[in-house]
C-alpha cells in the first residue's frame, strides 16, 4: 500500500484503517482527541500514562496562578515544583494519576492534584487545567 485517499465519512475511513492495523497485528483506540495505534498482546504497554507536549495539545505551563488555600493552614499551600498546566481534553487526565509532561519549563512525570474541564457546545474549546507536582 502506498497510501490511502478518501472522500466520505470518517467513520468509514477508521473502520478500514482499523481493519488494516488488526491485520497487521496492531489494535487502534479513539476517544475524545486521543487516538492510540498499539501491538496487540503486547504486555508492555504504557498507554495508561498520558504524555502531553506542544505537539499533541498542551497550551500552556506556568507557576500556580490560584491555589484554594485556608489561610489558617500551612498545609494548605501548593507544595514546592507545583505547576499550572493547560492542555486539550483529555479524559485520562484525573486527580491522582500521572501524566507524563513535555515542554521547555517542565518534563517528567507529575502527579495530577486537580483538574479543571471547561468547554462548551457554542464553538468554544473544550480544554483543562491541570495542578501538577513532582
């Protein structure tokens, strides 16, 4: 195969590329702005880790801007290395799991500890913010 054209409706177009990867040994998964091509059977997957960079939706990282915090405990401060981070949707991005992150300010893996969803169905974008910390 030397490439693929197609006029018509996406649904049609993922069916057969979805039938190609399985016939070649990979499966496909599509949700929400995410597409996953995997090896089927293969064990070794990191797929359960959300790695977000300029390139696959990230917008914008930057210091806290405004954590909730009760001034009468200490506690309730931004840990130390906590970040802001605004990327597409996604909804693997929940509290208390990891999302590996790559950019010029930050790259690794964070621990989400909050998450923002906002959008709407009037043309606005459906994105997130994200409390980070290492």
């Amino acid at each position: 195969m030397n490439g693929y054209c197609h006029i018509g409706r996406v649904s049609r177009v993922m069916f057969d590329l979805r039938e190609f990867l399985k016939a070649n040994g990979y499966g496909l998964t599509l949700a929400l702005s995410e597409i996953n091509i995997y090896k089927l059977n293969d064990t070794g997957s990191t797929l359960d880790i959300p790695a977000i960079s300029y390139e696959t939706g990230l917008l914008r990282v930057g210091p806290v801007q405004n954590y909730e915090t009760d001034p009468k405990q200490l506690e309730s401060f931004p840990p130390r290395n906590t970040w802001e981070v605004e990327t597409i949707l996604n909804y693997k991005l929940t509290p208390n799991s990891i999302v590996e992150i790559k950019s010029d300010q930050l790259s690794g893996f964070y621990l989400i500890e909050s998450v923002q969803y906002y959008g709407d169905n009037e043309g606005g974008d459906f994105n997130c913010t994200l409390i980070v910390s290492k």
